[in-house]
C-alpha cells in the first residue's frame, strides 16, 4: 500500500511540474513579440529636433547632443527564443531575441555588431510599453542612438 501511494505521490508531482512547465511557455511561447527598432543621429550639427522623437525628449537630451533625428525605423513579429535582425546604419547590424515574459516585462537578447565584429552582446529588460536606448556608435559626424521597445501581441 505504501509503495502505490508513493508511486500516486510521484505521478502527481510529475503532472504538476509538466503542468507549470506548460503554463510557462503558454505565456510566453503562444503570441510573438513586437520589436521596433528607431536609429536616430544625434549631432551638433543643428539644432533640430525630430518631432516623431517627442516622447523620448527627456532621455535623449541627456545625452548632451543639439539635435536629434530619426534616420529609420523598423518593425517586426519575433516568436519567443527566435531572432529577428536590423540593419543599422554605418554598416551595422542588430540581433534582437525575446527571451522571457515575468512581470509585464520583457527579455531581450540584444546583439549588435559591425561586420563580424562584436559591438555588444547583452540582456535587457523592457517594462511594459517602454524603451530602452543604446547609444555610441558613430555616424555622419554624430553618434548613432537605438531605441528598442517591445511588447507581447
């Protein structure tokens, strides 16, 4: 009797795991991911600032540059553990990979490289709607700086 309940106890034990197993993957593995990619030239060139760049005004200007706009934008649908790639200016290009969904936040593996060359190579974590910003490289006498926002559709 003892030996059936342990086996009942491990049956059990198994269906829940694979039970929170599949749960996880629901969240995250059903609906793909969109991921919006802004490159904007931040210069000292001017004094322009692109209007379609208002909502990120604060963030930008700490970057102590006179003028800010938007050369390209891009969209795309990305499954989970999947990876979408854009092309940056510059000869540049940007690996994007959603890697997680905890908390209405979303894990991104972010790779950005020029040519063969690793630029960087690392994990962000994006709130709700928003963005996170990566700046430096440089571009047309400016620098060139990434937006990257996701959400879960």
């Amino acid at each position: 009797m003892t030996r059936l309940r342990n086996l009942l106890k491990a049956s059990l034990l198994s269906s829940l795991l694979l039970l929170a197993v599949s749960a996880e993957g629901a969240e995250n593995g059903s609906k793909p991911v969109q991921v919006k990619i802004g490159t904007i030239l931040a210069s000292n060139e001017s004094d322009e600032f692109d209007a379609r760049l208002k909502p990120m005004e604060r963030q930008l200007k700490v970057m102590k540059y006179r003028s800010y706009r938007l050369l390209k934008e891009d969209s795309q649908s990305v499954p989970w553990n999947d990876n979408a790639t854009f092309d940056i200016p510059g000869g540049r290009s940007l690996a994007v990979s959603p890697q997680d969904s905890k908390d209405k936040q979303i894990a991104l593996k972010v790779r950005l490289t020029e040519g063969t060359k690793p630029l960087l190579d690392t994990t962000v974590r994006l709130q709700g709607r928003g963005y996170f910003l990566l700046g430096g490289p440089p571009h047309e006498g400016g620098a060139l700086v990434i937006s990257i926002s996701a959400s879960a559709q």
